[in-house]
C-alpha cells in the first residue's frame, strides 16, 4: 500500500464558501481520499484557508476589525462548513501560521542564494491621504484596453489582462477613494522566471503520466513566455520579508511577500 497526500484548493479567507467551492474542488478530493482510504492506503487529506494579501485587509476593514480578528474568526466559520459538509480533512491549517511563515522566508532565501531573486526599484502609487504605498489591488481606475471602469491595479476583470498600477488611466485609493496619489520610488523583491522557462519546460516534458490537457495548458503559459513577477508587497499582514540574518531586510521594512508567492508554499506548510 501507498501513502498518499490529497490537497484541494485552499478557500481564500474573505466570503461563505458554497456549493460552487464545494463541488468544484473539495468534494472531488474528499471522494479520492474516501476511496484511496477504502483501497487500505495510508491517506493525509489537507486543506486551509489562505489569508494573506489586499482582499483580506480590505474586509477585515470594512468590516471594522483588525485583519488578525477577522481571519480568526472567518477561518473558524470555514473550517466549521467543512465539518458540516462532512469533508473528511485530517489536517485544515492556516497560511498565517508558523510553518508557512518558516517556509516561505526559506524558499526565497533559497532563491535568492541560486541567483533567482533580485531586488528592483519599482515606481509604485503612493497615497498621501492614506499615507502608504498602494499595493496593486488598493489601487482601481479605467482599463487602458478596454475602458472598463473599476479595473484593479493587477488586473481587468472585464477583458481579463494581466495590469500594473500605474497602467490605469485616472487611479483612485480603493482604501479611502482619494486620488491625491503621486509614483515614487519603492523596492521591492522579484522572481526571475525569465530564467526559469527551460528549466521548467525540460522537467514538464518528463512528465509522461500527466494528463494531455494538464500538459498544453502548462507548454500555452511557457508559450506565451515568463515574465520576472514582484513577490514583495507593501502591505501590513503576511509573511515578513527578512534579510539573511532572520531580520528585517535592509531598505524592505515593514514588506510582506505576496500571497501569490506565500500561497502555494502552504500545501507544504499545512502538510508539514
């Protein structure tokens, strides 16, 4: 017999889950594990809610608490759907907790020292009403390709491009609504996947039990080619950014990484 680790999907903090979550991620994996546990083999079935990034600071927000409280709270409600679906979890974590933190900070670490991370002065929105640094989705404007009003600063949920900030035509503070902003000087960390791509496409090609559909939508991202993606954010809840030393990060106080980077790294911590 085989051990045997199942993930779904981890439910983003923010909103009741449904039935949509449900089918669409949870109870496939909830029937595998049934089945592979019936089959007699050794089965870890893991879930957990993710809770980093702007969504959850601006709910926490609105909402009138602090984002810790907030995330404390609506994990408790998920992982109580979860019971009452009668999801068969052995393990529902949190991305806020200690293991996903250690790894996450581990992992850059790594690919910093294998030359896949480097620091960039970015030209970021900065509020001075809000007196901060705008993230991407603090910030809201027009599309410059389609004009849809209400674009988000890292992507058009009308026409589905992928955009930066300072992209959109009159940007406005989601957080306060003010369009006192100005673009200065920030630094922040970026993934180099420009020097990931061929490495990437010899380990998929390796892959002869992957399904053919998994396999073109992978080679169709490679296709249309990386690009080096930020994965630092000024932001005041998630995994700290730190220096070599396991503290703050020289000219990065106060930056966390970005949930997309943290994120998938929580599969592992969860598991761990």
């Amino acid at each position: 017999m085989s051990r045997i680790l199942i993930t779904s999907a981890l439910p983003y903090i923010n909103g009741i889950k449904h039935l949509g979550n449900l089918a669409g991620s949870m109870l496939p994996a909830d029937v595998y594990a049934r089945f592979k546990r019936g089959q007699g083999h050794e089965v870890l079935y893991i879930c957990a809610t993710d809770e980093h990034g702007t969504p959850a600071e601006l709910a926490a927000a609105a909402a009138g608490q602090d984002v810790r409280t907030y995330c404390d709270e609506q994990h408790e409600i998920q992982k109580a759907a979860g019971q009452s679906f009668g999801l068969s979890y052995d393990w529902f974590g949190r991305s806020s907790n200690e293991p996903n933190r250690r790894l996450t900070q581990h992992f850059a670490k790594v690919l910093e020292e294998q030359g896949l991370n480097e620091e960039r002065v970015d030209r970021m929105i900065y509020s001075v009403d809000d007196a901060r640094f705008l993230p991407d989705r603090y910030v809201e404007g027009t599309c410059p390709h389609c004009g849809h009003v209400g674009a988000r600063g890292d992507q058009c949920d009308n026409c589905g491009r992928l955009l930066d900030p300072t992209d959109l035509i009159d940007p406005y503070s989601s957080v306060s609504g003010s369009k006192n902003l100005e673009v200065r000087d920030t630094r922040h960390l970026y993934l180099l996947q420009t020097k990931l791509e061929q490495p990437i496409r010899d380990w998929i090609g390796t892959k002869t039990d992957w399904q053919t559909l998994a396999k073109s939508i992978a080679y169709k991202h490679l296709d249309e080619g990386l690009i080096d993606r930020g994965i630092t954010r000024d932001l005041k809840w998630g995994v700290p950014v730190v220096g070599p030393d396991g503290g703050p990060r020289p000219g990065m106080e106060g930056k966390v990484f970005y949930v997309w980077f943290d994120a998938p790294i929580e599969y592992i911590g969860a598991t761990e």
